[in-house]
C-alpha cells in the first residue's frame, strides 16, 4: 500500500518539494526585517575590527555566542559584507533546508520508503512559521534548529548501532547549538539521550561501554567557552538569567492563566495545516504504533512543557523541535493517508501557491508602502545630511537596528554607527528618548515609532535632508 501510494505521488512531492524551496529565494532579497539588524550589524562590526571571540552591537559587548555571527560572516566574505542581508539569510535558509533534509534522513529509519523519506522532508519544510516566515529571516533560530536536528539525528544512528563516534558528533553539534544562542538545546539533547536509550523491558538505560564518556562533553565544552575569556564569566550569567527570568516572570496570574490556554491553539495554528490534521487523526485513532515514532514524540513532549508552562515564551524558541514535530506528523498522516490523499495534495498545492503569492506580491507591497523601504530611506537621507560627520545610537529597537544596519551596510570597511562617547562633538546622535544634553536636531515618525535625532557643535549647521514621516 505505502509504496504504491508513494510511487503514485513521488512526482508531484518533488515539484511541489522544489516550488517550495524556490519560493523561498525572493525573500532573500527583502528589507531588513525586526530585529534582523542584532547579527548583521555584529557580523560587520566583528569583521571590521577582527575580534572573532566576541559579538559586539553599536560597539557594545553582546551577551551571547557568536555562531550564528561566524556562520553570517563567512557566507558575506562570499557574498560581500555590501550584501549581508543576503549573507544572513542565505544562512538562515540552508539551515532551514538542513533540517528537512535530516528529517528525511531520520525517516528512513521510521519507513525506508521513497515517498515517506521525501514527504516527511516536505511537511518540514512547509510546517507553516517555518515556510512563510522563520525558515528566511536572519535570526539565530533556523540554525539553532539545524545544529540541534543534526544531533538528535546523530544521536539516534549512534544508539542504534551502538557507535560513540556518532554520540561524539552528536554532541559537537548540540554544543554548536548551545554556541549559535542558548542553554537551552544542552535539556533537548540530555533529554533525548534518555528517552531514545531507555529499556522499557529491563527498565534501565542501554549504552555502549564509550557512550559514558561522550555524555559530559556538551556541559565540559560550554564551561571551556564559558573559562576563555573573562566575559565569558558574565554571558554565563546573563544566558542562565534569561532562562530563570522567562520560567518566573509573569505580569499577572490572568495573563498566566491565559498564556496556559492559549499556547497550544497557538503554536498548532503556527504549525498549520500539518499538525492539526495530525492531531485530529490521532485523537481519532490514539495511538501510534511505531517505536521510534513513540519516543520521537515524548521527546517533543517533554520539551515543549517548559514553554507551556512558562510565563514568557515565543513560537521562535520552539523551531529546535519541528524537524521532530514534522516527521511525528508525516508520520501520523502518512500511515492514514487511504482516505487523506486529495485533501494532502490539495494543502500542499494551496501552501506553495499561497506562499508565492506572499513572496512575490503580498511580502514586498507591505515593505514598500509599510515597513521596510522606508528604513532604507531614512538611512540615506541621514547619512546625505550627515555628509561624513560621525553618527552614534542610543536606540536598540528594530527601527534603530534597521536604520544602523543600512549605515553600516553602506559605509562597510570605513567605519560602524556605535555608542556615543561621554564627550561626543560635532556629530549626530539617534535616541529613542529625549535629553537635554544635546540640540534636538529632528524628530523622525517611522510607522509608527519615533526616533529623535540629536546634534551638536558643526552638525547643527547642516542642512536637514530629512522628512518629519516615514
């Protein structure tokens, strides 16, 4: 039955398979988009002052490993830092490609079947945050997701064949996802080395002999990044901060309660069409057969708890698990496909079609008549009125990162917008307050938000290029 089926729809898969992964190239393209500017802005800056241990924004020391930096920055010696948007995107995107591809990978060992492999790859890919919006956008998350994927791939390999080198792997690359953001991928990767190894019928773990020594390996290398230098002592600090204060933090026992209900309408919404079409043919069925397929979801399970049950959390920090969320869901809608099949080609067909229609007309009418393209104006317009007077930043806002990394952008290999010094003269300054030490030069509206831009000594004599709005 399966390998009819997948013989019958293995061509439509590989051109839907490859619309979808074409439908991601536009975006590349697209304005700087949120908070996009925190790793462009640090890869241009790190390569500019050749400090490769540490990621600085607007000058300042940013509290976090820089793998994500390094990834951006090397793709731009390829691409030239002129086109780092591109860089950062291009990285976000292979990583995104990286995770279906790993998910077929994994499915080999759940069905060794054409079509299976080749479905599971694309549910992955067109579980919908993913494909409409994170698997491209120049944020840490789509890498963070392909080095944790990598190793939970890894992982499974090495315990089935009992090979330490394969749990070696796997934990050079959880600690190159500890590296790319967070703690955070250290509790999938322990996590799922007792979930995948446990003896349901002796009621033990099952290791090889060599398999003990590997486990300590991801705490042992972030306490050796942490000891390198003695910034490092205080990112330590400032990442288990962030942890406590997103587990504890909650502005009122309503928005708690809230937050509870709503996050896993939520974050199945988010992962639209396949996931809920999973969940409602499990609710049906309930149960799933296949023990891989078992584990691989309690380890989704357990580690989507601490986001439920936390008061802070954001679909984003969840992408580490949709390699494993879309294969549990191929998986789920694969074995039930008999009477399934016209309504699984017809989502497919609608969500890449949907999907080129926001790339190609939704996406870009937004950014040039919204948000976006008036970024790039303002930079242009500052940096005409600036005239290579210097330019400093208070304001750490998506809108100050957007403008700044335009600046930086253009003016790469001269100079980078930073933090003013104490006795600053003879310049310009954007803050998203006001003060008094200095001449209120401009007030800016961008969609929305205000950005005030100051000056003093010879600057103030410039003329203005400026508009009041944006």
């Amino acid at each position: 039955m399966l390998n009819r089926h997948s013989n019958n729809f293995l061509k439509l898969y590989w051109l839907l398979g490859g619309l979808a992964v074409l439908s991601f190239l536009p975006s590349l393209w697209f304005y700087v988009v949120g908070e996009e500017g925190v790793y462009t802005i640090g890869a241009m800056e790190m390569w500019m002052r050749h400090d490769y241990l540490h990621q600085t924004t607007f000058g300042e020391f940013y509290n976090r490993p820089p793998m994500i930096v390094w990834a951006i920055g090397m793709v731009a010696t390829l691409t030239g830092f002129k086109q780092i948007v591109l860089a950062a995107r291009l990285v976000s995107l292979l990583s995104t490609l990286g995770m279906a591809f790993l998910t077929g990978i994994l499915a080999r060992l759940v069905i060794n079947d054409r079509g299976f492999i080749l479905f599971s790859s694309l549910i992955t890919l067109t579980l919908g945050d993913l494909f409409f919006y994170r698997g491209w956008l120049a944020y840490a998350d789509p890498l963070l997701g392909f080095f944790t994927m990598a190793s939970i791939t890894l992982m499974v390999f090495g315990l089935k064949y009992n090979s330490p080198f394969k749990l070696l792997l796997s934990g050079i690359f959880i600690s190159a996802a500890f590296l790319t953001k967070s703690l955070t991928p250290f509790a999938i990767w322990y996590s799922a080395l007792f979930v995948l190894s446990w003896d349901h019928k002796n009621k033990r773990l099952h290791y090889a002999r060599g398999i003990w020594l590997i486990i300590p390996i991801p705490v042992l290398i972030a306490v050796i990044w942490f000891g390198v230098v003695n910034q490092h002592q205080q990112m330590g600090q400032s990442m288990m901060s962030d942890v406590i204060q997103k587990v504890f933090a909650s502005e009122s026992i309503v928005s708690y309660v809230k937050k509870i209900i709503i996050f896993p309408f939520n974050t199945a919404l988010n992962l639209s069409p396949w996931v809920p079409l999973a969940l409602v043919i499990l609710i049906i069925k309930r149960r799933i057969n296949h023990p891989l397929i078992q584990r691989l979801s309690w380890l989704v399970i357990i580690n989507l708890l601490p986001y439920w049950l936390a008061p802070q959390s954001h679909i984003r920090y969840l992408i580490s698990l949709y390699p494993l969320i879309g294969i549990v869901s191929a998986y789920i809608i694969w074995v039930n496909q008999d009477a399934l099949q016209p309504w699984i080609k017809r989502l497919l067909i609608t969500e890449v079609t949907l999907k080129c229609i926001f790339v190609l007309f939704l996406y870009p009418y937004y950014q040039s008549h919204f948000r976006g393209l008036n970024y790039t104006k303002v930079a242009q317009d500052l940096l005409h009125t600036a005239d290579n007077l210097p330019i400093y930043t208070t304001d750490g806002r998506s809108v100050g990162l957007n403008v700044v990394n335009e600046i930086d952008r253009v003016e790469y290999g001269k100079r980078f917008i930073t933090i003013p010094p104490l006795d600053w003269q003879n310049a310009f300054l954007l803050s998203m307050t006001q003060t008094t030490n200095a001449t209120l030069y401009q007030t800016l509206k961008i969609t929305g938000d205000t950005i005030y831009v100051y000056c003093r000594g010879t600057a103030c004599q410039r003329p203005s290029h400026l508009n009041n709005n944006y």
